[in-house]
C-alpha cells in the first residue's frame, strides 16, 4: 500500500471555503481518477498557525503503478486546477510513503 500525502497551509481568510472545495470538488476529482482506493482528509493539530491553518490529504493506492498513473495522467491537470483557483492563498508539499506492517 502506498500513501500520497499532500499537505497545504492555507491561509485563514480563505480556509473555510478551500475545505469545502476540498471536499465537494477537489478530492471527489482525485478519487474519480480510479488510482486511490480510498483517502482521509485531517487538520494537521500542534503546528505554527501564524500563517494559516495546515490540513492533509492522504491517497491510498494499492501500487506503485496506480500511484505513477495518477502522476502520469492525473497530476498536473488537477494541480493547475489548485493553482488556478487559490494561487498564492495556499503552499503545499507532497511526499509519498509505502506502509511497511
């Protein structure tokens, strides 16, 4: 199984309506994509919120191949959707993870 992790700082004035984005369009468009069997979307808890508030998104995919499918095919025309809609309101990383129990 490996993970793709995807976590935003999202500004405050705008948090409120990237969650409900997040939830009604973007991750619905992620999952439509037939790479991730299932997600989980958190707020990251402890952190700096100077800046903002930080939430997660994790994709599960059963392989690697799923995984480089979305990247290949999927990734870039969702991240242009992101960067289109919320441009410089949001900062994000990625990081993939393999869970090894």
């Amino acid at each position: 199984m490996f993970i793709y992790n995807v976590t935003t700082l999202v500004q405050y004035n705008i948090h409120h309506q990237w969650v409900e984005w997040m939830q009604q369009q973007h991750i619905p468009d992620v999952m439509a994509t037939e790479c991730f069997s299932k997600f989980q979307f958190v707020r990251v808890l402890e952190t700096d919120e100077t800046e903002g508030v930080t939430y997660a998104v994790q994709y599960f995919a059963e392989s690697k191949a799923l995984y480089n499918r979305y990247i290949e095919h999927h990734a870039a025309t969702l991240r242009k959707e992101v960067v289109d809609k919320w441009g410089n309101q949001i900062v994000g990383f990625r990081s993939l993870m393999q869970v090894v129990n």
